[in-house]
C-alpha cells in the first residue's frame, strides 16, 4: 500500500476514525498495531514474519542486556540481535549481490562457479525498520536508554506505518514515550498535518511522477549515450525527482502521525541550499546521517583519534552508507564520492577555517556544493556504470555526436521546476516551513492548499512506489 493511492486514502480515513472514537489508550495502540500489520501486508503477507521475528528478539535481547551483570552477557546479547538484523538484512537485499560477486571473482581464476538460482523478494522497507529496532538494542547495550516496559509499545514502534517502510529511521527513545500517555490531534494538528500530506503527496504526484522522472528515464534508460544538454537536464530532472520523491514521502508520513497525535522528526532541511558536504548531510536524509553518525563514525574512532583514524572513519561510514541504499556497486560509488568530498572539506576547513563568505561568495559555494551533488546523483540513478560514464561524458561535453533525446517540453519543465526547487531551497536556507506558514495570511495558505490537492487529484497518480521503497 503507498501513500499515493485511493487505498491508502480509505485505509488512513478507517484509522482516523477509530482512533477519535472513545475507546482506551491501550486498545487504540492495539488498533495502530494491527492497522501497521495491514499497511504491511499489502505488499507481501509473509514478510510480516521477519517483522515478528525482529520485534520479539530484538525486546528479548534487549531485557537480557539490561539485566545481565556481567559484561560478556550483556555483549553476546547485543551480538545476538546485530547478527540477526544484519543477517536478515544481507540475506535478503545482498544475498544475490554477493553471489554475483563471487562468481566473477572465481572467473578471474579460471573457475567456471555456475552457483544455483538465487530468486529472493527484496521486503520492503527492510533497511529501515532493520536500523530502527538495533538502534533500541544499541542504545541499551551502551547505557543510553532503558529497556521499554511494554512490549506492545515497543512492537508499535517497530510497526507504526507512517515511518514503517521508508522512514525517517526514528530511535525508540523519540517515539515510545509519545505511547505512554492518551494522544490524539488537536484541530490545529489535524489541519496542518493533513496540509503536510497534500504538500508530500504534490512533491511525489505531480512533481516526481508527473513533470520528473520521464527526462530523467529517458535519458537513463536510454540505450543512446546523452549530448551535454541531455545528460544535464536528465541529471537535473533525477536531483529533482529524488528530492520530491523521498521529501515527499517523508512529509506524508510526517502529516500522517501529526493528524494522529504523534511527532516525528524532520528528515530534510531544503538541502539543495547546502554550502559544503557537511552542511548537505545536515539537510538530506537526516535520520539516516544521524543514525551513521552515532552508530558507525563514533564507534570507528569519529574524529578522537588522529587525522588518518577520522578520514578512514569518514570513508568506511560514508561507503557502507552507499551499500546501504543499494545492493549494487554504483550505489558504493556514491557513497564513496560522498565520503571524498567531506574529506576534501575536512582538510580545507583545517587550513582555512577563518574564511567567512560574502553573500555572493556564499552563492557560489552554494551552487559549487549542487554542482558536486549532481555528479554524484549520476552513479546513484545510473544502473551501470558504463550508463554512468556515458553520462558524465556527455555532461563534460565529450559526446559531440550524440542525438538530442528531450523534447523541448521536457527541458522547459526541468528547468521551471528544478530551478524553482533550488531556488526555494535557498530562500528557506534559514527559515523552517512552520515559521513561514505562522506569518502567511489564512487565505494564501487556503489557496495554495486547495491548488495542490487539485494537481494531485487530476494527476491521478498511478500509485508508483516511492524511490526509496527498494532500499
């Protein structure tokens, strides 16, 4: 079931309505509980087991560590429910890979390994509830949090559908402690929730789906090698349509459990308005960056231990980040371009840290940092990296005779919506989208809300899974 769907409206008016009527608190989380099952199973039935098995032994391990005394106990429970996430999550979306990978290594050998028929379903979502559930045993291992007293909240965290299939990766301590107490949506929550889902579902509808992700196929997907004019504007129409795509999905969900009673985290900042990697990672995809950031870089050695340990740290963070995304090697190269480029910065900030840019100067970095950005997002949407070469060929100018490939109609629209998307990002730089709906007249508001639920309707979308789903 996603989000852009005449099912997921009705599925989402049915939960609504029960969870205004009076029952109790305890049967209303039993209701969410069993509503997240469903919204699941929509894609596949079984895999609601991986879910069970996730949620039970993470909560056993959990309680185990917590009251062994001594340290071995505490560290073979915590292994336990790391080997099982990252078990399930390898066998599932990097089975094949590795296989794959195998293979070819045994061919540069001289070995001709003909290994056996590897067709496994990648479940959805797997790489997000996977990161959320060993975040809660991570964090009591290492004394950050106790282990929740009830299991059925805990079980709702894991399962609550509006971060359940693409986040944001929320931590159980931001989350179960809003399942204590009875919650439910003011009026003012309600209306600005339900505007968040139609803003989410404009950026993924119609923007994505409707003005983005042709140009950017038919460049992709092309079996021609792009001119300089195609291979930046199908470049462009991907940065856009990735945006929209995942801002868009996580907006919804974050509207969703507003119109519920419950807060969830911001997981972009208008991050094409970044000046420098770190600012970007800052903005995009923060849960995910945040997640890193504590339970990979500082384990490693973060920046505590000496220049080399912070760059290897930088790197090794930033590759498996990549691996993350995508059981393919391009998706490796992304990462790896990523992790290059915060080394860079890293090093010229330790030798130029007194620099503080003028306001044009400040733009330049700006668009130098989008620039940088979209060389990357060419071996994130490449499926190949020959597809990637030829990209970036023709967006240096090195395919003279390659044939145009977008219409004139699809150039004017990337650069209306993708300029329109830089440019907004960029006036909200230092501004939060609460602050400018609190000083914008009702009546605007009214309008502009009313015009985007009208795009979305006459879209029509064709319930196109969100990008981010196959991770």
């Amino acid at each position: 079931m996603v989000f852009n769907s005449l099912t997921f409206a009705v599925f989402f008016a049915i939960v609504l309505l029960l969870h205004s009527l009076p029952f109790s608190w305890r049967v209303k989380k039993v209701n969410l509980l069993v509503a997240s099952y469903l919204f699941y199973a929509a894609w596949n039935p079984p895999f609601i087991i991986l879910l069970w098995i996730s949620t039970v032994v993470d909560w056993w391990a959990a309680n185990r560590i917590a009251q062994a005394s001594n340290p071995w106990r505490r560290r073979a429970w915590m292994l336990t429910s790391v080997c099982l996430n990252l078990g399930m999550l390898g066998w599932f979306k990097y089975g094949e890979f590795l296989l794959a990978n195998f293979q070819a290594l045994a061919a540069t050998v001289g070995i001709d390994y003909q290994p056996p028929a590897f067709d496994i379903v990648l479940p959805v979502g797997i790489s997000f509830y996977t990161f959320a559930t060993m975040s809660y045993t991570l964090d009591v291992y290492l004394r950050r949090a106790e282990p929740t007293p009830r299991m059925l909240d805990f079980a709702l965290f894991v399962t609550f559908f509006p971060h359940l299939v693409a986040g944001p990766i929320m931590r159980p301590t931001e989350l179960v402690p809003q399942f204590e107490q009875p919650r439910r949506a003011s009026m003012d929550q309600l209306r600005f929730g339900l505007a968040l889902m139609t803003l989410g579902l404009f950026q993924k509808v119609v923007l994505a789906d409707g003005f983005l992700a042709a140009p950017a196929e038919q460049v992709y997907d092309n079996t021609m090698a792009p001119g300089a004019l195609d291979a930046w504007f199908g470049t462009l129409a991907f940065s856009g349509q990735i945006f929209c795509d995942f801002a868009g999905y996580s907006t919804t969900a974050i509207g969703a459990a507003m119109c519920l009673g419950f807060a969830m985290p911001d997981n972009f900042r208008f991050p094409y308005a970044a000046v420098g990697f770190s600012d970007f990672w800052r903005r995009w995809h923060i849960t995910l960056s945040s997640w890193l950031r504590d339970y990979l870089y500082i384990p490693l050695g973060g920046n505590r231990k000496g220049e080399a340990r912070t760059y290897a740290s930088l790197m090794t963070t930033m590759l498996l980040g990549g691996l993350w995304h995508g059981a393919n090697w391009t998706f490796v190269a992304w990462g790896g371009l990523h992790g290059l480029y915060l080394s860079v910065e890293r090093w010229l900030r330790s030798r130029f840290g007194g620099y503080a840019p003028g306001p044009l100067a400040l733009l330049g970095l700006g668009l130098f940092t989008y620039f940088l950005t979209n060389i990357t997002w060419v071996f994130f949407r490449a499926a190949t990296f020959t597809k990637a070469w030829e990209v970036l060929r023709g967006m240096f100018g090195f395919s003279v005779d390659a044939k145009p490939i977008l219409a004139g109609v699809h150039l004017l629209a990337v650069g209306v919506i993708v300029g329109g998307i830089f440019i907004t990002h960029w006036l909200m730089r230092r501004r939060t989208l609460e602050s400018v709906v609190a000083r914008t007249p009702p009546l605007v508001l009214t309008i502009a809300w009313a015009l985007m639920a009208f795009a979305v309707l006459i879209e029509q979308g064709t319930g196109n899974a969100f990008i981010y789903f196959q991770f």
